[in-house]
C-alpha cells in the first residue's frame, strides 16, 4: 500500500511541479511600447505645426528662402506620414489588441513587429524635422 501511496504522491508532485504558470510580463509589452513612442511623438505635432507656420511665412525666392520651404515641407512630410501610419495602425488592430492587451493571430504578431519598426523611423523623422527647422530658424 506504501509503494502505491508513493507513486501516486510522486505523480502528483510532478504534474503539478511540471504546471505552467502563466506569469505576467515583466514590463511593458511590445504594444504597449509602441504606444509610447506614438504618444511621445503625437505631444510634438503641436510643436511642428507651430514650426511650419514660421517657416510658412518666410518662404521666398531667396536662396534662404528655400531653404526654409525645404525645412516646411519636411515638417509637413513627417506630419503625412504620421497620420498615414496612424490610420495603417487602427486598420490592422482593434481597441481591445490596442488597450486591453489582448492577445494577437501570428499574423497580427507580425504587424507589431513592422509597426514598431515603423513608429520609431516616423519618431526619428519628426524629431529631424523639428531640429532642422529650429536650427534654420535659430540663423535669422
């Protein structure tokens, strides 16, 4: 009876020692980390609006002149490729993937990994964009 009880007791022991856990993931996860960059990119579209007003506004023939339409429609670049992959963004996801943490296909994996990809290239685009325009206008 001993040897019955003690197998009995071991089986149990390894399937619930051989249990997996569902642990909850250490730190943010990846959506959530590319919702950071889009909310930290998002808090400088005011800024590079403002900044194409006044490059807007001294937009002439001359050769600094130019140069401030080429720094405006940089700005106005990276404001287009905001937008575009922001609407790119809620085509491929839903809310629920977006804010809840719910769970993604393999497919919708995937996505994730280009969009993140694509998120920090927009973020290092506006924050060009931003750097030149202060700087061309910073000459005046």
């Amino acid at each position: 009876m001993k040897k019955y009880l003690s197998i009995i007791f071991l089986i149990t022991f390894l399937f619930v020692s051989c249990k997996t856990e569902k642990k909850a993931p250490e730190g943010p996860t990846q959506m959530e980390q590319v919702m950071v960059i889009h909310d930290e990119v998002m808090a400088k579209m005011g800024k590079l609006g403002k900044l194409t007003g006044e490059l807007k506004s001294k937009v002439d023939t001359t050769e600094i002149g130019q140069q401030y339409e080429a720094a405006m429609k940089e700005l106005q670049a990276a404001n287009k490729s905001m937008m575009d992959w922001m609407m790119n963004f809620g085509n491929r996801f839903d809310s629920d993937e977006i804010l809840e943490g719910k769970a993604l296909t393999e497919e919708k994996q995937q996505w994730l990994d280009e969009e993140e990809v694509k998120v920090k290239a927009l973020s290092e685009q506006i924050n060009q964009g931003i750097a030149n325009a202060e700087a061309l206008l910073g000459k005046e």
